[in-house]
C-alpha cells in the first residue's frame, strides 16, 4: 500500500515537472520565435539603406523562417492538425528558396530554374499529402531532402565563392550543413516531433546561429568594399596630379588627409600640413585670405570653383583653382570641407596672355585704320588741289607728286608687312635657299641701305670687326627674306634716329657649342626702349613707345616678321637698350661647312 502510494507520488512529482518544463519551453519557443522575427525585419532596415537585392531576399527568408516558427507553436497545442504541419513545411519551402536566392545574388551568380522547378513539386506533393491524410512523415519526406540540399549548396558557395578569413568561412558554412541535416533528420529521429518542444528549440537556437551567421557575411561584405574602396581612393589620391585634402574644422582643426601631389604642386609635404591647422591661411596670398575663410562659412558660395594664390616653397605664387564639398552635421553646421586643388598657373598665363595680345590687336587695329588714313588723305589732298588748280605752278606739281610717291611708298610697306604676317599666321610663307657667301651679305645687302641713311641726315658707320677674313664662307639663307630683315631692322633705326645721329652695322664671326655664326648689330643713336617694353617688342601686333614724348611708332608687325624669318634660318634675334642710349638689334644666322 504505501508502495504503490511512493510510486503514485513520483509519478505524480514527475508528471508536474514535465508540465512545468513543458510551460517554461514554450515561452522560452515564443521568445526565440520573436528574436527571430526581429533579426529578419533588421534585414528590412538594411535594405532600406543600401538596396541590396540579396538582404531584400534574406529578409524575405528570415520572416517566412519566423512565420513557420509561429505555426510550430499551434502544431504543440493541436498535434493531431495536420493543416498546420503542412503550412509550416510550404513557409519552410519558400524561405529556403528566398535564402538561395539571396546567396546567388550574394555570390553575382544568376540562380538556375530548377530551383523554382523542385519547389513546386514539394507544394505538390504536401498538398497531395495533406489531402490524402498521409502521415506527417510523409508530408515532411521531400521537404526535408530539399532544405537539406539547399543547405548543403549554400554552405558549398560560400565556401567556393565567398572571399572572407578561411577560419571565420568554415565555421559558418559547418552552421549551414549542420543547421540542415538537423532539419533533414530531426522528424525521423523523433516520429511524434509534434510533441516535442525540446526539438523544435534546437532547430531554433541553429537558426538564429545562422542568421548571426549570415549578418557576420553582410558586415564582412561591407568591411571588405570599404576596405577596396578606401585602397582605390588612396591609390588614385595618391596618384593624381591635383591634390586632393580633407579639411576639418570640428571636432579638431585642421587637415585630416592631404595627398602627396602636394609635394608637386606647393612644394610642401603633407605632414607639414598636418603640422599647423593654420598653415592654408599661411600659404594663401595676402588678398586672398578672405576666401579661405569661405571655406568654412559659406555653403552656397562652395557649390561654385574658388580661384586662389598659393606661396610656392620656392617663393613664388602659384594659382590654383578648388573644388569643395562641405561636410555638415546634422544640424546643418559645416564640420569640414573635402576638395580637389589644381595648378592652373599656365592656363592664367595664358588667359592674361591672351588679354594682352586682344588689348594690343585692338590697339593695332586702331592704329592701321590711322597709318591708312592718314596718307591716303594727304594723297586725296594733293590729287585735289592739282586737279582743281590750286597747285598749278611745276615746282609745286612736282614737290607734290614727290610728297604722293612717299605717301605711296608708306602705304605699300603697311599693306606688305600686312600680308607677310597673314601669311606667317597661315604658315603659308615660302623660303628659297641658296648659297651666299659673307662678303655678298655685306656689301650687295647692306651698302645699299647707306644711300637711305644718309638722305635722313643720319651718319652710317660700317664695322667689319673680325669677319674680313671669313668673307668668302658661305651662309645658306633665303637671300630675299634677310634682306627683308635687314630692311626692317635699318629703316627702324633710320625712323629712330634724330638728325646728325649715327647708325652703326657691325658683323662678327662667333662660335658657340662648336657652331659658328655671323653675329650681325644694327645700332642707332634715338632714345632707346624702355626695359618694360624690351622683353615685348618681338610679340605680334606690340608697339614701344618713344622715350620722350610717348608718341606710338611704327604698326608693330616689322620685328615680328623679322623674328619669325631669323628663327626659320636657326637663328637668334634680340634687342639691346637703355633709355636715352639708343638701341641694338642683333641677329645670328648659322655657318654652314660644305
């Protein structure tokens, strides 16, 4: 009697320890079922930052996951339905689907069709199941081989595809073989699992290892892009000609990133950048320091390049040009500014090269249009006054005629001069080489100029310095193009010179490199060219200003032409002067030895 009572008690002690583990197991499954949930709609927020297709498909696979955890719970209540079995196996179908379509996404593979294909015969075969009242086993038999497949397939690319840490790679494709042999085996092991919270708490706590598991993927994914990213940023900041920086004004001042094209470009290296948070202010040139300050002020005025001068190392300013984009907290405060600096010095030059030269072709023009109108009106003048009878007597028609012909001859040397540099513009001009010895240079060349000086009342001085004995070597020029040089270099010197002052033409013979040349100077006694005009009178369409009364001479295009003619000879031409000391032309033309 009291036997069976000990007995009866056990029983009974045992069977409330069972309830009691059985209460407590299937909090802990709902528990685990809504972490499960959770995790799943955490893909959903990454997704709806990065737009991924493989989380949008993760996530759709963790959420149809936690929707079978969910009927798993009705299955324990109501064990003999067999409708909730089937429901949970067609969400346990889908989800394995979703999950390997987000693993072909993942891995930038295109997933095969007979995937779909083995999910609708599974569909087929639990509904036939379900509608034949076949046992659970049976309608769990297929599923079953087909999440253990898809584990095993899954677990197979990552480890093929995936390029991760091998240690971390194993041990999550071992959680996908295992998580689906449990999957694959569990309703065998246990025929009546229905009843078996026990079980479906495992299966659970696999899952949620592996949805861990799957994130760590996604992070590692992540990390890795950024990884390549910030190596692909480096390597081209590092390698660009601009300098590209990182400027930051809060929470530290100063530059967080300068790339080393700023060794090229300032002269500095970045660790003197990062040195002083004041050294920007420091390089920037004296006016235009009210711009650095833009930099942190200003957002609408950043959308816009920024012009600005920079103190090279060596000294000298540099212009550079900045693109800015600012960086705001989230209050809309600037925090620092990242940007790109390029080196635009030569295209200034350019541009104020270009401004000067449209400066000086208007001024050209202007002066054209006055050297033509001036002598045709005085020719319209006299070819009036004799034609009406105004001028009737002949010393006074001839004196006339005389004063037409000079005009005349004005006009004919602007039109030439004219037409040779649209001809050097066009690169049409034409040169005839020949053979012409030293002594013909000077005395069938430049005598015949004398007669020109002296009619100005201007002595002319003919130097012969060393050249006496070379006379008979021989020059390979364009006889036609020199002499047209020589003709503009001495009626320059003729309009320069006052009266009773003297042009003096010298020739050396010189040698430089190994190369000899005859080194030719035309001197004149004017006024002379001032420095700032001297480094300019070879440029097209510039004209120098007389020292004493400021008055323009000449159209300009004279010396360009020369300039143009001497260096196609392989020659050199330039200018010698001092205000008030006259000038010197000199030129070189080449010794050739046959």
């Amino acid at each position: 009697m009291i036997f069976h009572l000990r007995i009866d008690i056990l029983f009974l002690n045992k069977r409330k320890w069972g309830e009691l583990i059985m209460f407590q197991t299937n909090y802990l499954l709902i528990i685990l079922t809504i972490l499960t949930l959770a995790i799943s709609l955490f893909y959903f927020h990454i997704f709806t930052k990065n737009h991924e297709k493989y989380i949008h498909f993760w996530g759709l696979s963790w959420t149809l996951y936690a929707i079978s955890l969910g009927f798993s719970i009705f299955i324990l209540k109501y064990p003999s339905v067999k409708f909730f079995a089937a429901l949970r196996q067609v969400c346990d179908l889908f989800s394995s689907l979703f999950l390997l379509a987000g693993t072909y996404v993942f891995i930038d593979k295109k997933m095969p069709n007979y995937w779909i294909q083995f999910t609708i015969v599974n569909l087929l075969w639990i509904g036939l199941a379900v509608y034949y009242d076949l046992s659970f086993i049976t309608i769990t038999l297929l599923a079953s081989i087909f999440f253990n497949i898809i584990a095993v397939v899954t677990g197979v690319m990552l480890l093929k595809y995936w390029k991760m840490n091998k240690f971390e790679k194993v041990i999550i494709v071992t959680i996908f073989l295992v998580w689906g042999v449990h999957k694959a085996y569990y309703p065998y092991i246990y025929p009546e699992f229905w009843n078996s919270p026990l079980g479906y708490m495992s299966e659970i706590i696999l899952a949620n290892i592996l949805n861990f598991g799957i994130l760590i993927i996604y992070f590692q994914k992540i990390r890795n892009e950024l990884t390549e990213s910030e190596k692909r940023f480096r390597l081209l900041a590092e390698n660009a000609q601009d300098l590209i920086y990182l400027y930051r004004f809060r929470p530290i001042l100063g530059f967080e990133y300068v790339s080393p094209s700023c060794i090229n470009i300032t002269g500095y290296t970045p660790e003197e950048f990062y040195r002083d948070p004041m050294f920007l202010k420091k390089l920037a040139h004296p006016d235009d320091r009210p711009l650095v300050n833009i930099l942190k002020e200003s957002k609408t005025l950043l959308s816009e390049p920024i012009t600005m001068r920079w103190l090279h190392k060596n000294g000298h300013y540099i212009w550079t040009e900045h693109h800015n984009t600012v960086i705001v907290d989230e209050v809309g405060d600037v925090i620092a500014v990242e940007g790109i600096l390029r080196d635009i010095t030569d295209r200034k030059r350019v541009e104020e090269n270009m401004i000067q030269s449209e400066k000086s072709r208007q001024s050209l023009l202007a002066n054209i249009s006055h050297e033509l109108r001036t002598p045709i009106t005085s020719i319209l003048g006299y070819v009036t006054a004799m034609i009406d009878g105004t001028i009737y007597e002949n010393d006074s028609k001839e004196e006339c005629l005389n004063l037409i012909r000079s005009k005349a001859v004005t006009l004919q040397r602007l039109i030439q001069d004219l037409f040779q540099l649209t001809q050097l513009e066009s690169g049409k001009i034409s040169f005839n080489f020949s053979q012409v010895s030293i002594r013909e240079l000077v005395f069938e060349l430049v005598k015949k100029y004398e007669w020109d000086i002296h009619r100005e009342g201007i002595k002319f001085e003919l130097i012969l310095s060393n050249i006496e004995k070379y006379m008979d070597e021989e020059l390979i020029i364009d006889i036609e193009r020199i002499d047209q040089v020589l003709s503009n270099l001495i009626f320059n010197a003729i309009k320069h010179t006052p009266k009773e002052g003297t042009i003096f033409i010298d020739f050396e013979k010189k040698k430089k490199n190994d190369i000899k040349y005859v080194l030719i100077k035309i001197k004149d006694t004017g006024e002379g060219i001032a420095q700032k005009d001297l480094k300019h009178i070879f440029d097209r369409f510039y004209r120098g200003k007389n020292a004493k009364n400021n008055v323009l001479k000449g159209t300009g295009l004279g010396l360009t032409i020369s300039k143009e003619i001497v260096e196609f000879h392989k020659g050199e031409i330039w200018a010698e002067s001092s205000l008030g000391e006259g000038c010197t032309f000199c030129f070189t033309l080449p010794i050739y030895s046959l």
